[in-house]
C-alpha cells in the first residue's frame, strides 16, 4: 500500500527551487525561450509557416483513354471514380479539369488485341489514338501540357516494355521502335515525352530521336526510378496490359535497391533528361528523398493504381476520411522533394481546393 502524501509535496510553486514558477498574471510558467507551438497556434499562422503547399499546377493527370465513342466511358472496377474515355468522353474530362486548373495531362491507351504485335508497330502509326487525342486536345487547349507514355506494354502482344526474343526482352532493338513511337508523339502535339520502358540507354536513344527530327523543345520526363512493385495492378486492369509470361523483373528495378536509383538518375541527367520520376510514390518517398539530395532536376512522383485503390478502398469501408489522407498522401510527395505529382486525384484535389482553398 502507498501511504498518502500530502499533494504539497509534490506542488512545483511550493518547492525551494521549481522548475515550474509563476508569471505576473499567476499562472504556470516553465523558463524556455523556444517554443515550436507558437508557430501553430492558429490556421492562420499555421499557414504563414507552411512549408509545403500542394496547386493544380503540381498534378499531372493521368487518363485511360479507349477507341470507342458509343460507349463514351467505363469505370474501371479495381479503381472506383477512374474510366476509359473514349476521346469525346476524354475531352469533357479535360475541359472540366482544366476550368480547376489543371494544366497538365498524360495518355495511356486501350489498344484493342487485334492491333497488339511483338515489334508494337501501332505505337507509331500517326493515325493511332494518341496521335489523334493529342492533335484534338491541342486544337482546343493549345496552352496545355501534353505528355505521353513512351513504352512498348500497351501494344505488345506478349504484354511486356520491350520486344521479345526467345522469352527474354531485348534492350537495342527496342529503343528502336521507341525513338520511333517518340518521334511521331512529337510530330502529334506532345509536350512531354515520358518513357517508361526502363530500358538501358532509352534517354540518350529518345533525345538523339527528337533531336534529329527538329524536335529540340519537346522534354523527356524519365521513369528514373521505376521498381517492379505489386502496386501497378489496377493500371494494367485498366489497359489490359498484364505480361504475356514471367514478370518485368529483368528491367524495373528490385523494390529493395536505393542506390541503384542514384546509378539511374545520373545516368538519365548525362543522357538528357529534363525531369526524373520515381514510380511508385509513397512507399519510395525514402527514394525521393534521395534523389532531391543528388539532383536540382525537377523530380516526379507517380501515385500509381495500387496506391490509389487501397486509400478508395478504404475510405468506402469508412476505415479512413478520405479527403484527408489523399490530402496528407500529396503533401508528403513535397515534403519528400516532389515538384510534380502524377495522380489519378488530380482532378478530386482540384475541385477540393477550389472549393476550400489552400490544400
């Protein structure tokens, strides 16, 4: 058993030399100078200080996009408020996007199976249909940003970034069919071209391409860091663009490697790249990290499929308030040393921030 004390035993004020004291107004004072909390005392001041702050201007908004105007648009099942649009579907999209302020869109298309070969020859036919959203959205919003995928997946009838020989994805001939496939993106209205085949030399190959063609303004956004993650499933869902066999393990980077990013990012700055990405987002943020200490070039991050279904998933379970954690989601991309964030909230966060402000 305790034995009771008297409570003025233990009575700061009443000790010899407190650590607590009083101020002239009689109330509890402890002697520290410093105090992080006064810069969080209101929203207001909580504003003042913020270090981050996430615009419309940041997000580059990722659109599945489909070559069938009577259907107009599907919601993709594994990615709640996400579709295929067909290009009018696409243009509405766009048009409301843009009145949020939004300035910066990229393209993956649902190619059909009976366009998909090895050599993904459609990639750069000039009447396919990035080629022709591209010229559409140009004509009407010529002050966006285009940006378009560069890789083989979306055509390839084995479902892989790279022409296949005897089960292995050969690195040169596909760097062929890409400075190709760049080339016409280019010719169709693209600002950025992004590639993310992960391809040795793939940058070098890209800008030498565009170059040659006349194409010296046209920016190469690099998947620098692109790890083989569990996270892409819904995207591959959404352009029925799963692996033909095996897994891209011999080309995107082992999910356990950081350094290896550092190898990457140097290697596509030397070559030419204009901005680098690390894909996925918030499970490489340490990556992020990394990058933003070896380099002053703009860094990108992609909140991909998986990250995005499980916060949907979630927040319809009622587990999370989802407008919040999107909102904790985005700021720590530029916490981590993000300029640009690709997600498929783009469009959410926008209208969010329109409607109460500083996000």
């Amino acid at each position: 058993m305790f034995e009771s004390t008297s409570i003025n035993e233990f009575d700061n004020f009443l000790r010899e030399n407190p650590v607590l004291s009083k101020n002239r107004q009689n109330e509890a004072h402890f002697s520290q100078r410093i105090r992080p909390r006064r810069n969080r005392k209101s929203e207001a001041m909580r504003g003042m200080v913020r270090e981050n702050v996430v615009t419309p201007l940041d997000f580059i908004y990722p659109l599945f996009i489909f070559d069938d105007q009577e259907t107009g648009k599907q919601e993709i099942s594994s990615m709640p408020g996400t579709f295929r649009h067909s290009l009018d579907s696409m243009m509405k999209e766009i048009d409301e996007s843009v009145a949020l302020g939004i300035k910066s869109f990229i393209l993956f298309p649902k190619v059909p199976d009976n366009l998909k070969t090895n050599y993904a020859e459609e990639c750069y036919n000039p009447n396919g249909i990035v080629p022709r959203a591209l010229r559409m959205i140009k004509a009407k919003h010529p002050d966006v940003i285009m940006c378009t995928d560069v890789a083989l997946d979306p055509y390839s009838s084995m479902g892989h970034d790279g022409v296949v020989k005897d089960e292995k994805i050969v690195n040169d001939e596909t760097l062929m069919q890409l400075q190709k496939q760049v080339v016409m993106q280019a010719r169709a209205g693209a600002d950025i071209v992004a590639p993310s085949d992960m391809m040795d030399g793939r940058v070098a190959a890209i800008r030498d391409a565009l170059d040659s063609e006349g194409f010296t303004d046209v920016s190469i956004l690099s998947y620098t860091a692109k790890y083989a993650s569990a996270y892409y499933g819904p995207f591959r869902d959404a352009l029925d663009s799963h692996p033909g066999f095996g897994d891209k393990k011999t080309y995107q980077q082992d999910p356990a490697n950081g350094r290896e990013a550092i190898v990457e990012a140097h290697l596509d700055v030397t070559e030419g790249a204009d901005m680098l990405m690390v894909k996925p987002g918030m499970p490489y943020l340490d990556v992020i990290l990394r990058l933003r200490q070896e380099t002053k070039m703009p860094i990108a991050a992609y909140h991909v499929s998986g990250e995005y279904a499980m916060l949907k998933a979630a927040a319809e379970k009622g587990w999370l308030d989802e407008k919040k954690a999107v909102k904790e989601a985005m700021v720590c991309f530029k916490r981590a040393g993000c300029d640009i964030i690709l997600t498929y909230y783009a469009k959410q966060v926008a209208q969010w921030i329109k409607d109460e402000g500083v996000f």
